[in-house]
C-alpha cells in the first residue's frame, strides 16, 4: 500500500524543460499531441501546486546536453535522436530556452525548498545525484511524473526502485511522442509501481 505522507515522500519530475513540453520546443512538434490529448502540463501544474501546499518537497531531474556530448563515441536510438534534435542545449553558465524550465512550472521548481538534481545523461538517475539527493533528505517513497513517459519517466521508476524507493506514477502527468509508446509506459508502470494514478488519484491521495 502506498500512503502518501509530506515527511518521507518527494514529488520527482524528469525533465520539466521546455524542449518537449512547450510549444516552439525543438521536440514539441513530436509530443503535443499526446501532451494535448492528457493535458499534461495543466496536470503537471495541479500535481506540483497540490503537493507543494501540503508540504511535500519537489525534486527535479534534469536533461541537459552540452558541447562535449556531441562527441560521444557509443550512442543509441535515444541519444541520437537527441543529439539530432540538439535539445537541451546547455554550456558553461549558459542555457538555451529550450533546456530552460517551463514557465508555469518555473516558480514551483525556483522553489526555496526545491531540490534539482544535477543533469541525467541518457534517461534514468544512475549517473546524476537524485538519488543521493532523495536519501540526503530522508525520503523513502517517490511520486514520479514528467517527460518522456516511456524514456525517461519510466528508467527512473525502474531504478528509483531498483534502489529501494516505493514509486508511484503519475501517469496522465507524463507525455512521450506516440499513443503507442505512452500505453507501453503505463503497462509498465502498472507492472513495476507501487501505484499508477491520474492526476486526480493522486491529489485525493496526498
């Protein structure tokens, strides 16, 4: 049984970027229809606002490509459809619009109490610190939301699992680029989760 509770449960949001979640993103054209047919960024804003107002702590794990990463030796069917669209883009100090956050999430995650996470370079948390970030912070169980629901929505459900947390997916919060691919992501988080809710499932329950 998963029994939301604000002490020991963090809201965690892969990719809250506007590459693939706002119009004029460099992958948007690819997403918007399923992000329009699950109204997933009105989703995302009620899940965060919701959660935040009761007291739950927001982690974010980001996507971000720099320079360097356009001379990667070893790629697959994701990393290069990243690298193709050049999304995310991110050097020094400096970040593009597209890797920027969404603007009507921006003040959620500019959060004084908000934990973003360093960058996650293919699709789950194993090689940034969102783990060591959730531990740091006592929690034990993970809300999961976010873009792209069958990429990396769904690597980070498996290895937050992997590594002990109890996940919840909050599936119309999520987006990806066919119908397909999004009911493929659902079946595994029903599979793999602790819990897999809509929107309004999951605020009744926090």
């Amino acid at each position: 049984m998963f029994k939301p509770n604000p002490a020991n449960i963090a809201i965690v949001i892969t990719d809250p970027q506007n590459d693939f979640l706002s119009p004029g993103g460099k992958g948007y054209h690819l997403t918007r229809n399923n992000i329009e047919h699950y109204n997933t960024l009105g989703n995302l804003e009620i899940l965060i606002s919701t959660a935040m107002g009761k007291g739950y702590q927001l982690f974010i794990s980001p996507h971000y490509i720099y320079p360097h990463d356009y001379s990667w030796q070893f790629t697959g069917a994701e990393q290069e459809m990243l690298l193709k669209l050049r999304v995310f883009q991110k050097q020094n100090d400096y970040t593009s619009v597209g890797a920027d956050w969404v603007p009507s999430l921006k003040p959620y995650i500019l959060a004084n109490r908000t934990v973003i996470a360093t960058a996650h370079k293919i699709a789950s948390p194993q090689n940034n610190d969102l783990v060591y970030q959730l531990r740091q912070h006592r929690k034990e169980k993970v809300i999961l939301a976010g873009v792209l629901s069958n990429i990396c929505v769904e690597s980070h459900m498996r290895d937050l699992i992997e590594n002990g947390f109890q996940t919840a997916v909050v599936y119309d919060a999520t987006a990806t680029i066919s119908e397909k691919d999004f009911q493929a992501a659902v079946t595994n988080f029903q599979a793999f989760s602790s819990a897999t809710w809509s929107t309004q499932q999951a605020i009744s329950q926090l």
